[in-house]
C-alpha cells in the first residue's frame, strides 16, 4: 500500500511571501521556480503537474517538499552552501597586494610591476607566488588602473 503524502499547508504570511518573491524580478530563476512550486503544491498539485508546468523533475519536487516541512520557508528557498575548493586568493592577501601597489616603488624601479608585487608578496610571507594575472585581477576588483600614473603600478 503507497504512503499518504502529507499536505503542504502555507501559513498567510509564507503565501505572501511566496507571491512576492513570484511577482517581483529581482530574485534568481531558481528561488521563483520554487516559489511557484510551493505555492502549486499548496493547491494541491502533484509531481506531475509540476514537471509538466515548471520543469521541475520529481526529486526536486520531493526535496522541495521535504525542506519546507522539515526546515521552513526560507531553507526550501535558498540554495544549500555548495562545496568546493576555497579561493586561492584570500582577502588578507588581496588586502596585502592592494597595499603594496599603494606604497612607493622599491629602489630602482619607478613603478610597481606585477611581478615586483609578487615577489614582495612572497618576501613578506605568502606561503606561495600566485600568477600575474591573479594580481592584475585583484588590482582591477579594486579599480586600480595598472596604466595609470597616479595609481604607481605598472603592468609588464
């Protein structure tokens, strides 16, 4: 004998929040396509109906289901944290290379170069050399202008 799947029942404030989050644009495809799918699974509809209306195959239906009545609105919503390799790059190094392309050029060069910055950062202690280009890119995240004079780093 098959189970008795239990029914989703929104309370008005998370039926609220799901029409807001389905009526305005400024939430990801992903978070409205659930919304819409709790909000269908409050009517009723089964996962048929909704791999049929949203695309949404059947163990995303199960999982959506079982994360709203286990967790709540919000766990159902968002996205699990994904795994992964951490950045190579930290804040403290981005923090350090930033600071070293502000100060004033070593003896013998007028300007910073990329590869300069990189040697320094291994001078003062990062465990590794990281890329030119990792540098350049962390220079251009905080609208540095490797070209520019004013700026007094150079890009060779």
């Amino acid at each position: 004998m098959a189970r008795i799947s239990k029914v989703i029942n929104l309370s008005e404030s998370d039926r609220l929040e799901l029409l807001r989050i389905t009526k305005s644009g400024t939430h990801k495809s992903r978070k409205v396509t659930r919304a819409l799918a709790l909000l269908s699974m409050a009517d009723g509809n089964g996962p048929l109906v909704l791999e049929q209306s949203l695309g949404l195959n059947r163990n995303a239906y199960y999982t959506l289901k079982r994360r709203y009545l286990s967790e709540g609105l919000s766990a159902a919503l968002d996205d699990l944290p994904r795994s992964g390799r951490p950045p190579k790059i930290t804040e403290h190094i981005e923090a350090k290379i930033t600071s070293i392309a502000c100060s004033d050029a070593p003896a013998g060069s007028s300007k910073w170069t990329l590869s300069l910055i990189n040697d320094k950062l291994v001078e003062l202690g990062c465990e590794h050399s990281l890329s030119d280009e990792s540098i350049r890119l962390v220079l251009k995240k905080v609208n540095s202008n490797l070209g520019k004079k004013s700026n007094g780093v150079l890009a060779r």
